[in-house]
C-alpha cells in the first residue's frame, strides 16, 4: 500500500471518530437538557459519556468534608 494513500485513509478514519463523537455529545446534551436535572445520576450511556467527556460533576454535601462556611483563608 502506498504511504499518502495510507494518510488519506487514516485521516477519514480519525475525521469520522471526531464526528461521531460529537454526535454523540449533542445528543447527549439534548437529553440532558430537556430533562433538566443535573443532579440526579444518568440515566444512559449516552449522558454518563456526555458527562464524562465534557467533565461535568455535581458535588452533593456528603462529598465534602468541610461546609461552605467553614472555609478559612
């Protein structure tokens, strides 16, 4: 096999990963949003992907250790 056909060939593939994963991204948003509640776990793949990719995290109080208040600078 040719070496810039190999290029050209390796290109679309990593072109269509990128837009699958998008896809993938957009719709998960679209789900996430007509929801409309962040704090409750997901409830596909799909959304926990979507919150994974994008780094969304919701810290509930049993996370923490300290409260809000209790910050000292």
């Amino acid at each position: 096999m040719d070496i810039p056909l190999f290029i050209v060939f390796f290109a679309l593939f990593l072109a269509g990963a990128v837009l699958v994963t998008y896809l993938l991204l957009i719709v998960g948003i679209r789900a996430e949003d007509r929801r409309m509640n962040i704090t409750a776990p997901p409830r596909t793949l799909i959304e926990a992907l979507t919150r994974r990719l994008l780094g969304v995290r919701v810290r509930h109080d049993s996370d923490t250790d300290t409260h809000p208040h209790d910050a000292r600078r």
